[in-house]
C-alpha cells in the first residue's frame, strides 16, 4: 500500500520508474519515513537534483505562458472597470475575428 502512494507521488513529481528504481527500498516505507529516507546510492542525489532542474524550467515556462493573460486581462479591465470580464472577452474575440 504504501509503495503504490509513494510511487504514484514520485510519477507526479516528474520522476520515471527508472528513477524511481534508484530510490529502492525507501518507497515501500509509511511516507513519512519515506520522506526522510537517506538509504539511496549517491546518484540519487544528482536524479532528484535534475529533476527539480525541469521542473523548475516547467514552472518558469509555464509563468511566461501565464503572463499573457494576465497582461490581457489587467489591459481589458483598465480600459473597462464597470464592464463584467467574461463580456469583455467576449467582445475581445468577435473584435479580433472581423
């Protein structure tokens, strides 16, 4: 039982089942053993570090992404304080389809 939830957390976390292998046995451990589990290979340390390297390159890219719309928003909104925002939009995209 406990193997499968910490497993399903490391998929979640970017991880791949060949990275999940190197971390043997900690993840058939309660979680919070598994969390402070130190009984990995030295490479562990250099997986998790890469890991953390895409993921953080994923948030970043995803907070580029996000920006577009909150830039959108904030402009649709200043020039129309009274308006509702789902109209605003709306007029926004027959606006940019003619």
């Amino acid at each position: 039982m406990h193997r499968v939830l910490n497993v399903r957390e490391l998929l979640r976390a970017g991880l791949t089942m060949e990275d999940i292998r190197q971390v043997a046995p900690c993840p058939d451990m309660k979680t919070a053993d598994f969390l402070a589990c130190r009984n990995s290979p030295d490479e562990v340390l250099e997986m998790y570090e890469s890991r953390l390297a895409a993921v953080e390159a994923r948030a970043a890219e995803l907070a580029r992404y996000r920006a577009v719309p909150v830039q959108r928003i904030a402009t649709l909104r200043a020039g129309r304080p009274d308006e509702d925002l789902g109209e605003v939009l709306r007029e926004g995209e027959s606006g940019s389809a003619a």
